[in-house]
C-alpha cells in the first residue's frame, strides 16, 4: 500500500523523494529479509532513501545488511553506550 500510495504523491514537485529517508527497524527488516529487501529495492528505485534503525539491538549480524540494500544504518544508542563504558 505504501508503494501504491508513493507512486501517486511521489512524481509532485513538493516531494523530492532524494529528501526523503524511510526507516525500519533490524528487528523487522530481518522477520522476513526476501520481502523486506524487494520493498527496499521498489522504494529505492523510486529515488526515496532506506535506513536501518536500532542496528545492534537484536539479532545483528552484518551479513544481513549484504543483502538489504540500506543508505544508512543507525547503530543502537545502548550499543554505542556499552563500547563506551568499555573504553573508559
């Protein structure tokens, strides 16, 4: 539905689909990655840009990001805060 609805709004001078970052989380870009990274690729095609949110709060494993095609991967704050405390 979200594809149908971008093909209609996205062509309108307002939306310049390179502005524009789609997020979802590890969690559910990875409970079922064929669908998810097809959806990525028709959004992608569409000129918009995908991100991955929460990386490294569930079951993260880069191997999966071989085969979704993301612009951007956003690194869990907890994650972040334990190398952290680590590193002091």
């Amino acid at each position: 539905m979200i594809v149908a609805l971008l093909k209609i709004y996205a062509p309108t001078p307002h939306i310049e689909p390179k502005r524009v970052v789609f997020e979802i989380t590890e969690r559910e870009a990875i409970e079922d990655i064929t669908t998810t990274a097809d959806f990525i690729k028709e959004i992608k095609g569409m000129g918009f840009k995908f991100a991955i949110d929460d990386f490294g709060s569930g079951y993260s494993s880069f191997l999966y990001l071989k085969y979704l095609p993301v612009d951007f991967l956003k690194i869990d704050g907890e994650f972040i805060k334990k190398h952290e405390e680590f590193s002091h």
